[in-house]
C-alpha cells in the first residue's frame, strides 16, 4: 500500500517535472528559431514587456559570469549536487514541500540542460517600467523562484503551527 | 528554520540564470586584464650551432650565378647607353630646329 502510494507520488512528481521542463524547453526552441531567422530577438510586446535574447554563462542575477571554462564547469557540477539534493529532497517529502521540490527541479533542469548543450543559459523575458529594467529571466526562471518563494512561504506557516503546536 | 530559508535562498542564486539587460547586451567586465598583454619576444641570435653548419660543397653552381649576373649587369648597361645616344640625337634635332625657327624670325 505504502508502495503504490509512493509510486503514484513519484509518477506526480515526474508530470510536474516533465511539464515544468518541456514548457521551458519549447519557449527556448521558439526564441532561438526566431534569433536564428532574424538574426537578433528584440520584440517589444506591450509597453511593460519586450523579448530580448541575452545569454548567461553565469549564475542568477548575472553573478559569476566569467569567461573562464573552469570556474563556469565549477558552477555547472555545483548545480548538478544541488539538484541531486533537491531528488533526495523531493521523493523524502511527505507534503506539498515534495510538489514544490518537482516545480524547482523541473526548472532547474532545464536551465542545467542550457548549460550543458549551449554552454550558457538563454534569457529572453524583459519586463520594464520608466526604463527601469528587472534582470532579464526565461521560463525556468519563473518555475524556480515561485516554487522556492512558495517553499518559504510554507516553511514560515508550519513552522509557526509547530509553535502554536508546542504552547 | 533559518537554516531552510537560508538553504531557499541559496537555490534561488544558484538555479537561477536571470541576468541584468545591461550585463547580458555590452558584456559583464571581465577580472582578466591579460587580453592586451603583449608577449616580449627574445631579440634575434645566432644559433648556438651555426658554426657547425656544413659549407656548399658545389662551386661550379657559385661560378654560372655569378656569370648569369655579369652578363645581365652588361645588357643592361648597353641598352642604357644606347637610349642615352637616342635621347641625345633627339635633343639635339630638336635644338636645332629651335634655333633654326629663331634665326629665321
């Protein structure tokens, strides 16, 4: 019984990675086939969104972005552990914190496959205000901050059940 | 608890590859300065075994070089001295027809 009920939350698991990749994957494929008929992506769409195709060779918020090879496989085999320990995360879960872990790993996946056919990582969503511009995201992006803001989130209620548990 | 927030965050810069527009369009400023760095060569020397060297044996292909340079070095001064005699006899019926047209007048 516990089996099969581990087994249907791996199988969850694997859609919500699945669809969290593929979907990042599909928007890079569209952006890189408009950059490759058009030589350049730079669409503005409304007066707050644009797509621009940069690249990343580094880490988020365009941290260690360094053109040497040793640092940028440092980076690529530092993110391998980490997502080894966000598997080992997930499938130790017992509640929503395990589809959280899914949301992240799927992203993370996607950005990691980037890094090792590309090696660097293509960013194309630029949303700006009075010139003002955020840093420049993609899909996976999205699935991995919503998921580690909604794991703090969580974290703060349970662990504030916890307390009122405690008293 | 701390601990796990700290640990969110962490994930939230290492899995993520967002990046300012500025950074991703001119370049982030590299830390390495050695792409202007100009390599000093050695100046030029003779090779430790440059005496050591065989000599050209063959003189006879020494001795035709040299022939080949005379006889070109005399063509060329006959055909120069012939221009010169051509050059001079124009002039000279030119300054003569000059002072022909000038007595004349």
């Amino acid at each position: 019984m516990l089996k099969k009920q581990f087994s249907k939350k791996v199988f969850i698991y694997f859609l919500i990675i699945s669809f969290a990749f593929f979907l990042d994957r599909i928007s890079k494929i569209y952006i890189l086939n408009l950059a490759e008929s058009s030589g350049a992506v730079n669409i503005p769409l409304t007066s707050f969104l644009n797509f621009i195709l940069v690249w990343n060779t580094g880490i988020g918020f365009g941290l260690f972005s360094f053109d040497g090879s040793t640092m940028y496989n440092l980076i690529t085999i530092l993110i391998v552990i980490v997502n080894l320990i966000i598997v080992y995360l997930m499938l130790t879960s017992n509640d929503i914190r395990g589809y959280l872990f899914s949301i992240i790993l799927g992203g993370s996946l996607g950005n990691l496959f980037d890094r090792l056919y590309y090696s660097a990582v293509p960013d194309f969503i630029d949303f700006n205000y009075n010139n003002y511009h955020w840093f420049v995201f993609n899909v996976a992006d999205i699935f991995i901050s919503v998921g580690i803001m909604c794991l703090i989130f969580v974290e703060l209620f349970f662990n504030k059940s916890n307390i009122s548990n405690e008293k | 608890m701390k601990n796990k927030i700290a640990f969110f965050v962490f994930l939230l810069f290492i899995l993520n590859s967002c990046q300012s527009l500025k950074d991703g369009l001119t370049g982030k400023k590299r830390d390495n300065s050695d792409e202007f760095l100009v390599e000093k060569k050695n100046p030029l020397e003779i090779p430790p075994d440059f005496e050591e060297l065989p000599e050209p044996k063959n003189k006879e292909i020494e001795d035709i070089s040299e022939s080949i340079d005379e006889n070109v070095e005399e063509l060329i001064d006959s055909i120069s001295d012939k221009g010169n005699e051509i050059t001079k006899s124009n002039d000279s019926s030119a300054e003569e027809f000059v002072l022909e047209q000038l007595n004349q007048n």
